[in-house]
C-alpha cells in the first residue's frame, strides 16, 4: 500500500530535535517505561532470593537480598534503548556494578562470555567485557524507587549501551564460560551483542 | 499492571501468524511437546511481546512456539509442538 | 486480493455508541464475507512513515462489502484515540481480513449460545447475534454482559430490540461500578454465583463465548469449567494492549 498516510494520524509522540542527537539510528524518545513481557512475572520471595556468579570463576559466589543490599551502592544515570525502537532518555537505577561481584568471583584467565540467567527462565548472553569497567549493574531501584515485579524486580540486570534486552528482568545470576551461549532473544533471530550504535539488533546485522 | 493484563491468546496474533505461515492458525490443532495436550491455536495463552511472539500451552503453560521477526526474516521455534495440524481449509490467500 | 492483503475501505458513518465507544461503518472493496467472531487488523500510517497496527472485532453480521467496528477510545491509546476521535466520513482506513476461524459462532453450530462479554468484549458477541437475527435463528441464546455502568453498555438499545423479538434470545447485565437508581439487577463483577444462576445447565451442552480483558475471561471461563461446562465448548477472546512485532 505505498504512499497511503492516515489523515490526522500522528501516532505517540517522538523525538524533538534535541533529543535526537542522544537517540541511536532507528529510535525514537519515549517518555514512559513500556512493559514487555514473554511470560508471566516470577513472584520471588525475598527471603529466598539469591544472586549467583558461578562457572569459569575462582570462587562461586552467592548473595542474599540482605548481603547484595550491604555491598557498595552505584547508580547509573543515563539513556536506555529498547530493540523495538523506543529510547528512555535521562532515567537513573540504582543497585551494585557488576565489577564488585566480579571482584569477588574472581573470573578465570579463559572466562570470555557471561550467560545472565533468571527467575521464569529468562536468559541472555554478553561478551564478559561487556559487563566490566563500569558499564554493568545488577540494579533494584529505580529512579528512586524499588524496582516493580513487571520492570524486573526485585532486581535486574541494566547493561545501558547495549539494547534493553540484554538487561535481564528477575535476574538469578551470571555464569561465566568460555564460549558465547545465545539465549533467550538471540536464539530466536536476534543479535548475540545487541549494540544500539551500530544497530545490532538481528542476527547478521 | 501485572502480566495477567499483557497475557491474550492466539486470536491476538491471528493475522501475524496467518502472514508468516499462510494459514489460519488459530484453528490449527497442536500439541504441547511438554504435557501432551491438543488445542487450537487461538487457545494458547499468548504473550504478544514487542520483540516476538510466545505462545504457550494453556494446560501446562510451557512454551508451544515462539516467533520473532524483524528486516525481512522470521524465525521461529516450534520446538514446544510435538506436532501441528494444518488443514488445507484452513489456508488463507494472501 | 487476498485476507492477508492490505487494503483500503471507506469510512461510510461514525456513530457515538456511548460516551467512549464510537461505531464505524467501512465500505471494504472486494471484501471476503466475515464469519461472526472474526477481526480485522487496521494499519495506521503518520506522514513520516510511522506506523500502527491493532486488531478489531467486527461488530456487524456479515452483509456484503460493509463492516463495522465498534472502537472504544482509550485514555492511554495510540489508535483507539484516532479511530473513535479523529476519523471521519469519507476517510480511509486500511485494513486487512477477515482474520481468525476459532472464535467464532454462526446458526448452523446450533447452541444452546452462551455468550459472556466485558466492556468491549461484547463486540464480536454482537455480530453473532446480529448474525442470529439476520438469520432467523431460533438457536436459544443467552448474553450475560458486564459493564461499569448502564451508560457504558454498547448497542443497549438494539439489545432490547432483540430480545423483545421474543425468538428465545435473553440478555442480562451486570453492572459493576454504578447502578441507576431502582435498579434490581446484578450489581457486582461476574462469579460462579451469577453464572450458575445466568447459563444454561452443563447437561444442555451450550457453545460458549467469553470474550473481554484478560482478568474477566480467564476468570470466567474458569468458572464455568468448575460448574461442570465442557471446556472444549467454551471458547475465549482476550482483548489487551499487543506489542505485536
């Protein structure tokens, strides 16, 4: 049907020019936190929550919501990008960098990748130097409040320079391998990195 | 909100499913590979996610097929039908 | 041309149903005749190429080249907004369809017809009792429709047209958040309470519908599995927000 417009059709509001500098190719600014689910939302019991770093790491680690809660607090202060084209710019999470519970794994010398693995079965895959220097979290606030069940909580990844699904919902842990394992979304045609500057969003791309 | 209001069922991806398989789906008998169950399509409870489509069982609630797609291509995962029926009345002409 | 096909229909008539339900009427050129309980996908395009996509029952019995949808206009929405707001007379809409053989009901399945409906989920209900009378049918049938208000109730005059016809149709409501004033009918959220009382017996076997928001469909059709119905002759419609791909 090429050409056809729908008269007076505007659809939600998108970028102002501003904004447009911040917004990776293909994006638009949305003002809300869009909910997308592939499931129904894990309802985790605080008590026996835990948050695991295991596999290729000299010492396999395991939180509780009470010790993850004592480790030192980072928050991140930024944009995040979703693959079905929506940006939210200027939004905050807090929790733990990821570095401090590498530092207490220790990663093994042949660690390459890092599987996230989650509550309901949710997985992701990421380079390991994707989720070190500062650019990873597990976070449980945010914009100041605790994080709702449906954005992940109690606690989610947030990996904020590659596309939001990367940043696992009702995170359970990361496993360190030497290999890239596809989960979840990369299993099913999408990109294994997902970097929204380079519009990696397929497999191929 | 809770995911009970974002969950529908296969009639919501009818159309979706109808343009990349060239049937009716909804009416399309499968079973689950998890428990054994048959159902249409338009039975499966359906999580209509912006980066693709799960459908699952609605006696179990294991995964029957997944489907994404994006630049052209589709991808799917029938990996949760131990089997699916499609009737040739069932075929839809594009 | 082909259901899978978009193609673009003219906007014939736009009618206020109630405060926040509006009917379109579509002349659709070359248009497969629809079986009551089917959909139409509409498509909206915004001049920088934006586009939209929803699904919508259709209201109407089948009859030719038109259809009708009953929109309701949601605060939060992107196109009910522009359906049941800005569209009018002479537009175009695109759209493609009929689409969807499972929720679906016509004379010929027989009954007795059960059909269960919130808010707008009582759209495709209606196109199969539209289709009943249009066809004469003397299939008895039951609506049992939930709504906040009786302000809120969509096609409330047709009902009682309908029902007063006396060809074995019964229609109740249960309005859930307000009542008009003497008031004796169900003033609560549909239960098992109320369906045992409303539907037929499991022993009759009905051919059930339930069509609505995830909550009330699931809900009911639990219900009325519990009471004995066979599950295999309840059919359910979930309506919600998609983030189809």
């Amino acid at each position: 049907m090429g050409g056809f417009v729908s008269r007076g059709f505007k659809g939600r509001r998108r970028a102002g020019p501003e904004q447009a500098t911040r917004l990776p190719p293909g994006q638009y600014a949305e003002p809300g936190f869009p909910v997308l689910t592939a499931g129904p939302t894990p309802r985790i019991d605080l008590a026996e929550w835990r948050l695991r770093v295991e596999g290729l790491v000299a010492s396999p680690r395991e939180w509780t919501w009470e010790e993850v809660q004592a480790l030192p607090r980072s928050t991140f202060e930024g944009d995040i990008h979703c693959v079905t084209r929506w940006s939210k710019l200027g939004t905050s999470f807090t929790g733990v960098s990821v570095d401090t519970l590498l530092d207490a794994a220790e990663p093994l010398p042949q660690a390459s990748h890092v599987v996230a693995f989650c509550y309901g079965g949710y997985t992701t895959n990421l380079p390991l130097e994707d989720v070190r220097g500062g650019k990873a979290w597990v976070v449980w606030e945010h914009e100041g409040q605790p994080l709702p069940p449906e954005h992940g909580g109690p606690a989610r990844l947030l990996v904020p320079h590659l596309y939001f699904w990367k940043s696992a919902k009702w995170l359970n842990g990361l496993r360190l391998l030497d290999h890239d394992a596809p989960g979840f979304w990369e299993g099913l045609g999408y990109h294994n990195r997902g970097d929204p500057w380079r519009e990696e969003r397929y497999w191929g791309d | 909100m809770d995911e009970t209001d974002l969950r529908l069922d296969g009639n919501a991806v009818a159309g979706m499913l109808a343009e990349m398989s060239g049937f009716d789906l909804t009416v399309a008998w499968g079973a689950c590979a998890g428990c054994g169950t048959s159902n249409q399509l338009g039975a499966a409870l359906v999580y209509a996610h912006g980066m693709g489509v799960v459908a699952c069982c609605p006696s179990c609630g294991q995964h029957l097929l997944r489907v994404a797609r994006g630049e052209g291509r589709w991808w799917l995962d029938l990996r949760g039908l131990a089997w699916l029926q499609l009737d040739e009345q069932a075929r839809i002409a594009r | 041309m082909g259901r899978l096909s978009w193609r673009l229909a003219t906007v014939t008539d736009v009618r206020p149903e109630t405060g926040r339900v509006v009917t379109l009427a579509l002349e659709v050129p070359d248009w497969d005749e629809h079986l009551p309980g089917q959909h139409v996908d509409v498509r909206l395009t915004a001049e920088d190429g934006y586009q939209a996509e929803r699904a919508y029952s259709i209201a109407s019995a089948p009859d030719g080249a038109r259809v009708e949808l009953a929109v309701e206009r949601l605060e939060d929405g992107e196109v009910s907004p522009y359906l049941a707001g800005e569209l009018r007379k002479g537009d175009q809409l695109e759209l493609r369809g009929p689409i969807g053989g499972y929720f679906v009901w016509e004379p010929d399945r027989g009954g007795p017809l059960l059909l269960v409906g919130g808010g707008s989920g009582v759209v495709p209900l209606m196109a199969m009792l539209r289709r009943r009378a249009a066809a004469g049918s003397q299939v008895p049938a039951r609506l049992l429709y939930s709504a906040r208000t009786l302000e809120d109730v969509i096609f409330r005059e047709e009902l009682e047209r309908l029902e007063g016809a006396g060809d074995g149709l019964a229609v109740t409501y249960a309005l859930t958040r307000a009542q008009p004033a003497g008031w004796t009918g169900y003033a609560r959220r549909i239960d098992a309470v109320m369906l045992e009382e409303v539907s037929w017996r499991p022993g009759e076997r009905p051919l059930a519908y339930v069509c609505g928001p995830t909550r009330l469909v699931e809900a009911v059709a639990g219900h009325l599995v519990a009471l004995g119905h066979d599950p295999s002759r309840v059919k359910t419609e979930r309506f919600g927000p998609t983030g189809v791909p």
